[in-house]
C-alpha cells in the first residue's frame, strides 16, 4: 500500500529572492493527484511578490522553514519536504535536523547562481512576452524583480546558507529525488551530481530536463517529471524511516 493511513504533508520551499510561484506548478500537480494531502508553502522572510530584504538575514530564513516544518509536522504523520533552489539548500538542512520523511531537491543552488545569466533568460522570455500563458507571464515579472535584489550584501547571506549546508550533505540519509535542467544557466547541472554522490541516502534519484532552464518548474516536460516525483512520494520502503544524524 502507499501509505493510505498515514497523512502526509508537503512542505515546498522558493529559492533566493523569489517567490511561491516557483513551486506552484508542482504544488497544483500534487495536489491534483492527492487532494487529501497538505501542503504548506513558505515565504522566506523579505520575499514574496513585494522583496525587501533590507536587515534580513540568513538566520531569518533557518528559522521561516524550521517554523514551517513544526507547524506542518503537528498536523500530519510525515512530512516531505520540497526545495527549489536556494530552498533546495534549505530543504536539506531541515533534513539534517528533523525528521523529514524525503527530500525533493529542484535546481538546488550547491555550486552557485549566476545573476548575469538569471538576467539573460528573464530577457529570452520576455522576447516571447506575446507567447506566454498567464502564469509565465506573472512568472516573468517576479523573476525580473529577483535579479534587481540579488545585491552583494544579499549575495553574502545566500553564501551563509551554502556553507551552512554543504559541509554536511554526508549526513542526509533521507531517500531524495534531484531533478535538474540540462539548460540551466543559472545553477550548473554539475550541482545535481556533486549533491548525488555527497548525499548518502541508500534510495537517491536523479533526473535531468532536456528543456527545463532554472526555474524548472515551468519547463515544457514539467508533466513528466511532476509525475517521477509524485511517484517517488507515493513509493513505500519499509528501510526509509531514518533519523536524522544531528551530532
């Protein structure tokens, strides 16, 4: 069985300066599978549709996703937890302090973004402005609100998560799906594999997106890999059930 008895929850996390429309493809997709599970998607402290980041910290958004998580966990038996991004990073560190049932890593920022090309493909797609569905199109305008925050002094608090992180990826155990873009300019598909050899969980994946570009949420095979990770959620292993190394 997949789990019929247990109430499951899902906690999505936006990356650096964006927003919950990052995820919301996903979270509309798994929600249309399983309308019985919860999902709960944060907005990290000075984000969301309207950034302000000015005296926001790292520590502000350690504390948004631990508060998430305890929030989610009480009213369901397991949670998952699904990272886009900088949030991919962030997803791992509740994994390595909580008991997270899975981990689902999208795009997640291990080596390290680059603005310039983030600003490149924001002006690809406005080119194609004309062609976009209404939710690319509010896509759009976040994503080109995103480059104009991602200053030096917030760059440094993003690097803190990283170095927050990294050092530890030894310690996740938790089954974990990567799902990564072949065109991803933002985040090198070099990230997805130095994450899938440092995690050492007995049950990983990885997938990559011959189309999907770094918002890969919205890229033209989200379908089929929307459904790889609705099946990885569903999957039943008696041997998942570990608990984080902590010490």
């Amino acid at each position: 069985m997949e789990g019929a008895y247990l109430k499951r929850g899902i906690l999505f996390i936006h990356g650096f300066t964006g927003n919950t429309a990052e995820v919301q493809p996903l979270v509309d997709y798994l929600m249309g599978k399983r309308s019985e599970w919860t999902c709960s998607v944060v907005t990290l402290t000075g984000h969301g549709e309207a950034l302000n980041l000015k005296g926001v910290s790292s520590e502000h958004w350690f504390r948004d996703v631990e508060n998430a998580y305890r929030l989610l966990e009480k009213q369901v038996d397991e949670v998952m937890v699904v990272g886009f991004s900088m949030g991919g990073l962030l997803a791992l560190y509740l994994g390595l302090r909580y008991r997270v049932k899975k981990l689902i890593l999208l795009s997640t920022a291990a080596k390290f973004v680059d603005v310039k090309k983030l600003f490149l493909t924001c002006k690809g797609l406005i080119k194609q402005r004309k062609q976009l569905t209404t939710a690319q199109a509010r896509f759009l305008q976040a994503a080109i609100n995103q480059t104009r925050h991602m200053t030096v002094p917030t760059m440094k608090h993003f690097l803190k998560v990283v170095h927050t992180v990294l050092p530890y990826l030894h310690r996740i155990h938790q089954p974990t799906m990567i799902i990564q873009g072949e065109k991803d300019g933002v985040v090198p598909k070099e990230a997805a594999s130095f994450l899938y050899e440092q995690i050492q969980s007995v049950d990983k994946q990885m997938y990559f997106s011959k189309s999907g570009e770094h918002h890969i949420c919205y890229s033209d095979d989200q379908n089929e890999w929307f459904e790889r990770v609705f099946q990885f959620i569903i999957a039943d292993k008696r041997n998942q059930n570990i608990m984080p190394d902590c010490n």
